[in-house]
C-alpha cells in the first residue's frame, strides 16, 4: 500500500525533524554565521550520514548490529566532539564584520564546504540516539511491512519519504535563519555562537554521562 508507506514516511519525518538536538542548533547557527551556502553544506553532511545509516540498517544488518554493540564508544566520541565544537563557537568563533559595520558574508572556497559538510556529517553520525532512531523504524517497518506490498518496496517508499521530508525541513530552516540574518548585528551573532556553544556543550556531556552511566550497568 502505497500511501500507507507515504504516511509512514513523513510520520517518522515529523519525529526526526521536530526532535530536539544539536543537530538543529547547528543548522541555524551555521545559516546565521555562514549564509545559505554554510547551512546547505552542513545539511547536506547530516542527510548523508542519515542515509548512509538508513542504507547500513536495511541493507548491511549485521554491520549495524556491529556498530550498536560499539554505541557506548561511538557516543563517549560524538559527546567529545560536540563539546569541542561548544568550545570553538564560545572562545574562537570570530564574525567577519564589514567596513559599514555589518555582517559580513563569508567568501566560501571548497575546501571551507567540505569542512562543514564533514561537521554536519560526523555531528549527526556520532549520536547514539540516530543510530537507535533508525534501528527502531527499520525494525518496525520490517514487522509491520503489508503482504499486499513487497517489503523492500514498502521500506524504499517509506525513508525515501522520511528523508525527503526531514531535508525539506531542514532546507526551510536554512531560509529562515538566513532570513533574520540581515537584521543581526556582528554582537548579536556573537552572542548566538555563545548560546549555540553551550548548548553543544551540554549535549555533550548529558550525552557522554549517558553513556558513562549505561556502561555501568550493563
């Protein structure tokens, strides 16, 4: 059933898209600070990694299961990573500021891109919390497929759904940030990078205590 599959797609889509996490931080500072060409690369990194682990979790199951038994190690370096880029964006952030006074866009070369794009990609792969987002739906979808359906068609039509409707999502929230870029002042934006620094740093540290505490007790 096709428009079961639909539905089932943007149902997880909205989970995905509206779940609190570093991840939306990034993508709005990032627009803020770099103007679409910056939010659109890091988006770009974090739909890749959602892919590759949607491919991972359907295809190469055992490698996922694999990966899974490692979470604690994979969420000790995403929580490390995160508070690193905290530190980055509250002590050596710096907003390039024009002759008038104003912000400033970035002149980004390619290497500038990548480098965003790998933050976006490794921000969103180093989250335990992904990794079990996109164990549960495969494994879901695989006990719930419809016998009138083939199952590898109905879980084609349902994350190609999810991950359409979560980079919609995060394509808007790229013009939204670049909206409200124009009226910030170089201060304003400072104090943004701040707030985003912190909030990276305490994901990473509710992450790795998480994962500190789990370990204990299993």
């Amino acid at each position: 059933m096709f428009f079961a599959a639909v539905l089932k797609g943007i149902a997880l889509g909205i989970v995905l898209s509206i779940s609190v996490g570093p991840v939306i931080f990034s993508i709005l500072k990032q627009s803020i600070n770099n103007g679409h060409k910056g939010g659109f690369a890091f988006i770009a990194g974090v739909s890749a990694s959602d892919i590759g682990l949607v491919l991972v979790c359907n295809i190469f199951t055992k490698l996922f299961h694999s990966l899974l038994s490692h979470r604690e190690i994979i969420g000790i370096t995403g929580s490390g990573f995160l508070i690193l880029m905290g530190v980055f964006n509250i002590f050596f952030k710096k907003i390039a500021v024009a002759d008038d006074g104003s912000v400033s866009l970035k002149k980004f070369t390619k290497g500038h891109l990548i480098g965003v794009f790998v933050s976006g990609f490794f921000m969103n792969l180093l989250n335990p919390g992904v990794f079990l987002f996109w164990f549960a739906s495969t494994a879901s979808i695989i006990d719930n497929s419809n016998d009138e359906i083939h199952p590898i068609q109905y879980r084609i039509v349902v994350f190609a759904t999810c991950l359409i409707f979560v980079l919609a999502g995060d394509i808007a929230k790229v013009f939204g940030a670049n909206s409200i870029r124009s009226k910030l002042t170089p201060h304003n934006i400072h104090i943004i990078n701040r707030i985003s620094g912190l909030i990276l740093i305490g994901f990473g540290i509710a992450l790795g205590w998480g994962m500190i505490f789990y370990a204990k007790h299993h």
